[in-house]
C-alpha cells in the first residue's frame, strides 16, 4: 500500500511536501508559543512544580480540579481560557498536522528507494526519529 502511495508522488514532489510541512511546523510552534504562555496569567505559582513554568504543560497533566484552577484563574480569567482554546486549536488543525506530514513525507521517499539502500535508510530514520 506504501509503495502505491509513494509511486503517486515524483520524489522531488515529496521532498517539496517534506520542506513544506517543515515549514508549516515552525509557523506553528512560533503562532502557539504566546498562546502557551497564557501572558495575562501573572506570576502566581503553578500546582505542579516539577514541570517548571509552562502553564499548558500544567494544564496537559493535571488531574485535580483545583490544579486547573490554579493555571487558569490567576490574572485575566477569561483571557487565560482564551489563550489556552486558541493555542489547542493552532495546535490541532496546524502543528500536529504540519508535523505529521513532516514525518511522512520523508517516510514516503524511503519507501520509493531500492530495498537494501531503503532498509539502511529506515534504521536510521527509526534512530533519528526516537531521538529526544
């Protein structure tokens, strides 16, 4: 089936798609990250001090009530909430769908290459890829 898929597109295509996505990728971490910040928070304390002073973090992994009260009700309440939806959104319909194209892409054009060059090329997309 990826081969099919891969024969649609000439390499060059996707290596455009690839650059592209990439592109995408960084608009959208650089559109989310004052967003993520949530500005009109203030500088009161955060519920969870391990994750250090990343209030969506915060948010993300919360599992008590009063934890998100505490990321959103300091400051301007109503624009924390609508810093947080309008980051989750970018978020959602931008960067996760940037980044997975990104991913993909280069995917594809492996698939396209010829087997023992395509399986050297995968290990070291499967290295690169689980790499912090």
């Amino acid at each position: 089936m990826l081969n099919s898929l891969a024969s649609v597109f000439s390499e060059r295509t996707l290596q455009s798609l690839a650059v592209a996505f990439f592109l995408l990728l960084l608009l959208g971490a650089r559109l989310i990250g004052p967003h993520n910040q949530l500005p009109c928070r203030g500088n009161d304390p955060l519920p969870l001090r391990r994750l250090g002073e990343r209030p969506i973090l915060q948010l993300e992994l919360a599992w008590k009530a009063d934890q998100l009260y505490s990321v959103l009700a300091p400051g301007n309440q109503a624009r924390n909430v609508a810093n947080a939806r309008t980051g989750n959104n970018l978020d959602t319909f931008l960067f996760i769908p940037a980044y997975e194209g990104f991913l993909v892409s280069p995917g594809l054009i492996l698939v396209r290459q010829e087997p023992t060059r395509s399986a050297m090329l995968r290990r070291i997309a499967l290295i690169s890829y689980s790499l912090p």
